[in-house]
C-alpha cells in the first residue's frame, strides 16, 4: 500500500544539491583547495576538508586557514581557491553517469526542479556549464552568495520553497552531505540522499527519508 504522506503530499518539485549530487566536483574542489593552501604554508590531507562538504566551498579555506592560524590569509586563499578551480574544472571534472537522463525524465513529468546548492554563484555556474547541464532546465536556481546561512541551516531551502511557490511537504530534496540532509529536513522537506559523500549510516543519522548509491534512483519513489 502507497505511503500514506505520499498520498496526501506528492512531490511536485524536486531540490538538487549540485556538488556530489549532479557534478563530481568534490575531488577538483580538494585539489583547488590543497593546493591553494599550500601557496600559504598549510599543508594538510584529503580527509581535512570532511567537515566542511555541503557547507561551500569557502570553508575549504577558512576552516585550515583559522586552525592553523593564518587568518590574514583568508581572503587571497578563497580567491586563489576559485582561480585554481576554474582552471581545474574543464579538464578534471566528472559528471554523475545518470544525471543528464533523469533530468530529461523529471521535465518529462513536468516536475519542478530547482538548484540549492552553497556553492557561490561563479563557481556553480562554471560547474554546470563544464557538465554541459541547461541553466533553463531549473525554474530555481539558488546559490551560496543568495543566502546569509549556509548549510546545515535550512535558509537555502527555505528560499528555494519560497522562491518555487512551493508547499515544502511536496518537496523532495536531494543532498550526498549530512549537514544537507539536515538543512532539508529542517526546512520540512523529504530528502533522498545518495552515498557519494558519506555512508549510508551516517546519512540515515542525519535523517534522510530515502537512500540510494545512484540519483536515478530517485524515480523509484516518484
């Protein structure tokens, strides 16, 4: 028998995460941001950046900077870090295998779609465009420079709701980072999370409704 809140509440709009949900961006954003530290004498492992996915990029530099002391340094850091990574972006980034089918599914049953994603605006427009997905495939589009709190606060999904004209409890949000999933979950929205970033125990910690090793698997429950 069908979910009983699926029954009262469908999902018309569905909210995607960008970074580990439609681009593999995570790997070129480590490389940018080893790299950009190590210009300014903090060198630190791949795993030193964990705390901050999901929560933009920026933090991939204020978060060593401040640790090691250097906070003068963070503003050459960040602007470095976005250099790097647009230099990186073309030639070192992957798409997800399945995202440009489930995006042409999703438009085919005429679903809502939006970007929420605490990338800044610069940044998430070089990723898209290096993927080769359509700015005009989302009605929404929010990024880290539209918001004052980033994730996990609910702020950035808060203002996709808004902004779609959208009941949340119709939302389906999907997030690979736990402060994602709780950003959704406290904007009252359904969240599917895929294990691209973290493991499904860690995920199901934080609260995420669905799971899923691929984001086509997000049909399965549409």
């Amino acid at each position: 028998m069908p979910d009983k809140n699926f029954l009262d509440n469908p999902i018309k709009y569905i909210i995607f995460d960008m970074d580990g949900v439609l681009i593999d961006s995570e790997p070129v954003s480590v490389k940018a941001g080893k790299t950009a530290l190590s210009e300014i004498g903090i060198f630190v492992e791949d795993t030193a950046f964990v705390p901050y996915i999901g929560t933009g990029e920026k933090n991939f530099i204020i978060g060593p900077c401040t640790l090691h002391g250097k906070e003068d340094c963070i503003d050459a850091g960040i602007k470095r870090f976005y250099e790097l990574f647009g230099e990186y972006v073309n030639s070192e980034f992957k798409v997800f295998e399945s995202v440009h089918r489930l995006l042409d599914e999703l438009k085919k049953r005429s679903l809502k779609l939006a970007i929420a994603s605490s990338s800044a605006a610069e940044k998430l427009a070089q990723s898209l465009a290096a993927a080769n997905i359509s700015k005009d495939l989302f009605d929404v589009i929010i990024s880290g420079d539209d918001v004052t709190e980033k994730k996990p606060s609910p702020e950035i999904y808060m203002t996709a709701i808004s902004r779609l004209g959208a009941n949340p409890h119709n939302c389906l949000v999907v997030e690979d980072a736990i402060s994602g999933v709780c950003a959704a979950k406290s904007a009252l929205c359904r969240c599917f999370a895929v294990t691209t970033s973290f493991t499904k125990e860690q995920l199901i910690d934080a609260g995420a409704d669905f799971l899923g090793s691929d984001i086509i698997e997000v049909l399965d429950i549409l």
